[in-house]
C-alpha cells in the first residue's frame, strides 16, 4: 500500500521547513506556503506554530550532542559549539531513528570545519576524536572473556605466529594534550559551570576501555601503544613485538622484552586481551 | 455534554485487550537507581532508602511498575542492558518507543521493529506503546512527535501499519495521543475521532495521555472532556499523567512538573470509564528526587482508588 500523496507531500514540506535555521516566521514565502497546511489559531499564526516545533529541533539536536561531547563544548566555548552543531546538522541531517547515531559523521565533519579558534584547534580535534570513542565503548556488545585454557593449549612454537585479539571495548589514543583530564573536568563540573582551563600540552599514550561496565582510561607506555597499534593491525605478537623494538635504541630494546610479559598479563587481567589466534 | 457517568465499582471489569492492570508505575529513570535497586547506604538521607516494592514499604513509596524508552536498550551491551536486568528481576517493565513514527509516509522500519521485538523477548513487556505521530520524512529524522492531519486516508495508512507491527512483534501494540502544537487544515475529523478510528481498525490498544489531552486541548481550543469521552474505552490499556509547561499563548508538553489538578480530574474522568487501567506518571526532565516522584504516584493511586475502589494489592 502507498502512502497517501497528500500525507506524503505534507510531511515532505515539513520535514524541511522544522529545520531551519531562522524562523518560519521570519520568511514570507516560507510562512504563506506554512499556511496552506497549518491551521494557525487567533493566539498564533501557522508560522508560529510550526516555528514551535523547529526550535525544538534544534535544541533536542544540540542538547544530545552537548551530551555526547562536554569537553569539546568546554573548550571550544558555547558559541563555538553551537555553531559547529547547526553547520553539523545543516551538512549531515539526522538519517537514523536513533539519537546515538547523530554524531556519526561528526568527527569527520570537524576536522574540517574552520570555525575553531585558531588557538584551540588542535586541542578541540583532539578532544572530538577522544569524545567520540566513548559512544562505542559505552553500549557495545560485551565480549567473551579469553578461555585461560586456550593459552595453556597453545604450543611453545605457535607463539611465533600467534594473533592476539584486542576487545571491540577498547580505544588506543595518542594524545598530545591531556584531553582525558579536561574531559573528566568538564563533565564533572556540568555545563553551566566555567570551564576547566585550557588542557596541558603533553603526550600521553592512552587506551580507554569498558570493563565492569565502566569507561576508564589508562596512561601507558609509549612502547605498550605502539605494540597494541600494531596487534590490533593483526600483526603476530612476535613480529610486532620486534617491529616496536626495532625503533628502539638497544638498551630499550632489551628492556621491552622484560616488559611484554607483564604487559600481557595486565591486559589479559583488564580484558584488554580476549582471544589468541594461532 | 451529558455528564460521566456515576462511580460505581469497577473491580470486575476485564482486562483492557487481554492487557493486565499493572497498578501505577513510572519511567526508569538513571538518577534514581540508588532507590530501585536498594544501593541507599551512605546516601544524604541517611540509611537505606525504601526499596519501592520491599515488603512493608509505605504506600507514599510504592511504586508497581517501570515504563522504558525502547530505544535505551536496544543496544548490544553494557551499562543500560545490566541496569534493565536489574530491574526485570523485580519489576514488571513495560516498553514506550519514540521512534515507530507510524504515521510516517515512509516505509516502516524494518531493522528498527526486528531490534525492538527482540527487546520484547527480553522485557516480556505485556504490550509495546509509541506514539502516534510521524517523525521522519526524505530519509531525515526529526526526533519528535509530529501530529498527522486527521483524515480518512491517513486513519486507513496508518491503520494498516499498526496492524503489521503489532502483528510482528507478537503483542499488544497501544498508540499514544501525541500533544500537539499545530493542526492541519486538511483535518476531517476530531483528533479523538482519528485515534479512535486506528484504533478500532488496526485492533489495537490506547495509551490514553491525559496530559496530552490536556495540552492539546488548550493549544487548540478544543474540550477535554469530549475527548475523554470519545475514545473506545475498553481499548485503553495504559494512562499517562504528566506535567507541563504553560507560555501563556501554548503549552509546551515537557514533563517536567507536577500533574495539575485539572489534569488529575480528566484522568477521575478517563477512570470512570475504562476502569483500572495500569497508569504512568511521565516525567522526563528536571527529574526530581525518587520520593516527590513516588508521592505522585501516591496521588494517582488514591484517586484510582476513589474512582475504582480500592482492588486487591
């Protein structure tokens, strides 16, 4: 069955005009072709009822992406944010039914915008980027925890091409600027407080990870990212554990095979680790 | 407009569609997890909080029920799944979606109703609500509850979907009177004559928002009572009570207040006439501590108790 032609038309009509920028109002020709379907009441036009509805729009929208992305909001400043928010949704109208999904182009989107102050750039993408491995990590499915079995059956010569399977739980970060302090700040603090100052500008290797249901994040040696960068590409354990070494003076080097042991035991511990592949 | 019909006891009458009276429930909502789930140790009311539903629990605490937004919890995993886990364990849930959009002139969501159905089997929630309202059009989203424009074609487009859904999903499906602040002028027919035309055609249930009813009315200066009165009683299967907020020249629907009186005596007027009937108090924003929350509930069950007489517990 088809939907009536009138209905279809109608809501065709609206769906563009509750998603203006500007009041219905405001636009003569916007508001005449309103009044054609809206019956208005002697409180209020056509247009100023439709207007009701397109502002909510736009505050629904900006609040589930405040949400989403406090730190950003913090540091980019409340103007900054809202600007970025309409040209956001001006560029990717809501497509899913879902309000989780309305920052999916958001990173990307963001990067491009020149709307950021100059000073702030740097560290508001950052903070995009970091803001949005929360989204995944809070409801994604919960993986099998690694069978302890599995790894005392695997034989001392498989090690050599062993896979280790990282958790769909986990985001390997590097920052260079303590975004995940800002963040925390932020947030705890809520929207109407001033915001933190400005993140320090550091390095900081980072994984944030689901466990027990909670989002934490890890500051981690630079030589620990860089191996689980390249187990996550799917590189063996002992080829990756070379690669790394190999960009390390030799002491380093040394030193990184005392470290990978223990590495390992901690991320089996935290779940970072769910499956080895021989 | 002749007069409701006198109380008289009610306590017979059958459930509404096979749909069980539930008592008076309210939204699950994350800011008073420390209440549902007992967690009260250390709290700033000192002690353990009542649980809602622990033997002995006051009646100014009670809650029965736990209404869910569907589209919460249909996600893979984590703290929103563990947390309706909980609640299942003591609890009866029932689901209330936003984004069913049925009225919509596009095609059904059918990736959306496969998520929902399996939320269904989880929650066993004895009927599955939405609104009944369009929300996106052009593969765009709106996120709202737009109203429908009250027409013969539109009651037939709609009626048709309700059926397929409530068919799939394999329980009861109740559609939600929508608050609204525009109308359409190619409307044919009252807003309580449209639900009540979808309704009777889809063969599906009501969830009678009085509040809604409320605000409608005076956005569109149309009687509440006649609404009330012009809906098919026995397919009410749920009531929502909620708060708003009043701009003078509208009233916007923002559950975030308090039931007025007003609101409170067109649900004394939905009762006389469905009976028991499981009720909801909505309120979704500037949520308030878990116990003013509850003593709403307290209000809604003693006047269901004045109406319907006090039934078993």
């Amino acid at each position: 069955m088809q939907a009536p032609a009138e209905l279809a038309a109608l809501q065709g009509f609206l769906a563009v005009a509750l998603r203006g920028e500007e009041p219905i109002a405001g636009d003569a020709e916007l508001a005449e072709a309103t009044r054609a379907h809206v019956a208005g009441n002697d409180r209020l036009t056509p247009a100023e009822q439709a207007d009701l509805y397109r502002v909510q729009f736009w505050l629904r929208h900006h609040e589930c992406l405040a949400d989403d992305y406090p730190g950003l909001r913090a540091l980019a400043g409340e103007d900054a944010f809202d600007a970025l928010v309409r040209a956001y949704l001006v560029a990717y109208p809501p497509h899913t039914p879902s309000l989780r999904d309305l920052g999916a182009d958001f990173v990307t989107f963001a990067d491009g915008w020149p709307g950021f102050p100059a000073d702030r750039r740097a560290a508001a993408l950052e903070m995009v980027r970091y803001e949005h491995a929360f989204i995944d990590l809070f409801d994604g499915a919960e993986p099998p925890p690694l069978d302890p079995l599995k790894l005392q059956g695997i034989p001392e010569d498989a090690w050599d091409r062993a896979r280790i399977v990282l958790s769909p739980l986990l985001a390997r970060l590097h920052l260079e600027y303590e975004s995940h302090l800002y963040r925390f700040a932020a947030a705890e603090a809520g929207p109407d407080a001033d915001p933190p100052p400005f993140p320090a500008r550091r390095a900081v290797p980072l994984v944030l990870y689901r466990r027990d249901l909670f989002i934490r994040y890890d500051e981690v040696d630079p030589e620990a990212l860089a191996l689980l960068d390249a187990l996550a590409a799917g590189e063996p354990l002992v080829a990756a554990c070379d690669r790394v070494a190999a960009t390390l003076d030799t002491a380093a080097a040394e030193a990184l095979g005392a470290k990978v042991g223990p590495w390992f035991q901690q991320w089996t511990e935290r779940r970072w680790i769910v499956d080895v592949v021989v | 407009m002749p007069p409701n019909p006198a109380p008289r006891d009610l306590r017979s009458r059958p459930a509404r569609l096979g749909a069980p009276d539930l008592g008076i429930g309210v939204g699950l909502r994350i800011k008073h997890y420390p209440e549902i789930f007992d967690e009260g140790q250390g709290s700033s009311m000192g002690g353990r909080p009542p649980n809602p539903r622990a033997e002995g629990s006051s009646e100014e605490t009670r809650v029965d029920w736990f209404e869910i937004i569907s589209e919460n919890f249909t996600v893979p995993g984590g703290m929103p799944l563990h947390n309706l886990g909980r609640a299942l364990e003591r609890f009866p849930i029932v689901q209330h979606g936003v984004s069913l959009s049925i009225g919509s002139a596009e095609p059904l969501d059918w990736e959306y109703l496969r998520k929902l159905k399996a939320l269904v089997s989880v929650t066993r929630s004895p009927w599955v609500s939405d609104h009944l309202c369009w929300g996106s059009a052009g593969g765009v989203h709106l996120h709202d509850l737009l109203p429908l424009p009250y027409t013969a074609a539109t009651v037939k487009w709609v009626a048709e979907r309700a059926r397929a859904v409530q068919d799939f999903l394999g329980v009861r499906l109740a559609l939600e009177n929508v608050s609204s602040y525009m109308t359409f002028t190619s409307s044919e027919m009252t807003e309580w004559e449209f639900v009540s035309a979808i309704a009777e055609e889809a063969d599906c249930g009501i969830l009678l928002d009085v509040n809604n009813i409320y605000v409608s009315a005076y956005n569109h200066a149309f009687d509440a009572d006649a609404y009330v009165d012009g809906v098919p009683a026995e397919r009410v299967v749920q009531i929502h009570l909620a708060g708003h907020t009043n701009h003078g020249k509208y009233i916007l629907d923002t559950h975030s207040d308090h039931v007025i009186d007003p609101v409170w005596d067109l649900y004394r007027r939905a009762l006389r006439r469905t009976g028991p009937v499981s009720t909801l108090i909505e309120w979704d924003d500037d949520i308030p501590p878990f116990a003013e929350l509850a003593a709403e509930a307290a209000k809604a069950r003693a006047i269901r108790d004045e109406v319907c007489g006090a039934g078993p517990r």
